[in-house]
C-alpha cells in the first residue's frame, strides 16, 4: 500500500521516479476499483486519496516541463 505524498516529498524525487510512483498508485487504484466492485472495501476514502496525489504529481511533473 501506497502512502499518502506530500508536495515536499514528491518534489524531492526524480522525474523518473515520480513517473513509476504514478504507475505504481494507478496500479493500487485499479486494485481498490475491483474491491469496491465486489463490495469488499474496506476504505472508500482511500480512491480519493490516490487521485489526489496521482493528480499532485502530474501537476509537478508539468511543472518541470514548463520550467
């Protein structure tokens, strides 16, 4: 399981790491996606935070594209 990222930490890494951290949280998405659909989850919550940080690291990740 994936811990939650902050900003700080995220920006610490390499592009190259944050492109397999994104892989990686999608993975465990898909995951909790087939959980939920078999009623099985435990913590909805948890999507939504996935979500989030995969989005946080794609903002950073443009950012650097701008930069």
């Amino acid at each position: 399981m994936v811990k939650k990222m902050k900003v700080k930490e995220i920006r610490e890494l390499t592009t190259e790491q944050i492109e397999a951290k994104i892989k990686e949280v999608k993975d465990e998405i898909f995951s909790l996606r087939m959980q939920q659909a078999t009623g099985n989850l435990e913590k909805p919550s948890r999507l939504h935070e996935l979500r989030k940080d995969v989005a946080r690291m794609k903002t950073i990740l443009a950012e650097r594209k701008e930069a």
